[in-house]
C-alpha cells in the first residue's frame, strides 16, 4: 500500500508511474461515444504526481491514519481552480 505519509516533493516527470487510474480510462472511453460533445477536465494525472501535496492526518474518523484524499496544503485544488477558470474564460 502506498502513503503519502512525509513525502515532500512531487513525483517526477509527466506520467505517473502506476499508469491511468481505471475509471478515468473508462469514462474516457464512454465521452468518446456520446453524441454531444463533452469536454473533460483531465486533472487527475496532475493530483497523482502532487504526492507531497496532500498529506494529512485529518479525514474521516479524525486524527487516525494518513487521509491522502484531503489537501492540507495549498496547490493541488488551487490549481484545479485556475484551469477551470481558465476553461471557462476560453468559451
């Protein structure tokens, strides 16, 4: 199982090593058959290599283990913001 536990830099380069998440393969798969066209905030290779920035001790349940889904650190839903704000400017 992996932590992010003490990590303190991102991973490096442009792909995360244990490759695309299965689900956004499939809804990919699914938005490429639909007849209206649908634009997809692709952001989930950008929060994979933010490793470092999301460790904390605060999720469900309090201060138990290490809650990797919730960002006590500013950057990875920060910069989610700005390419959504980006997105929707370029309509």
């Amino acid at each position: 199982m992996t932590t992010c536990v003490g990590e303190i830099a991102p991973i490096r380069g442009p792909t995360y090593p244990g490759g695309p998440h299965p689900g956004e393969v499939v809804l990919e798969r699914v938005l490429s058959k639909m007849k209206k066209p649908i634009h997809l905030l692709r952001v989930t290779t950008l929060s994979q290599l933010r490793k470092d920035g999301h460790p904390s001790f605060y999720g469900f349940g309090g201060h138990r283990a290490a809650d990797c889904s919730h960002w006590c650190l500013p950057g990875v839903p920060d910069t989610w913001n700005v390419i959504l704000y980006a997105e929707i400017l370029s309509f």
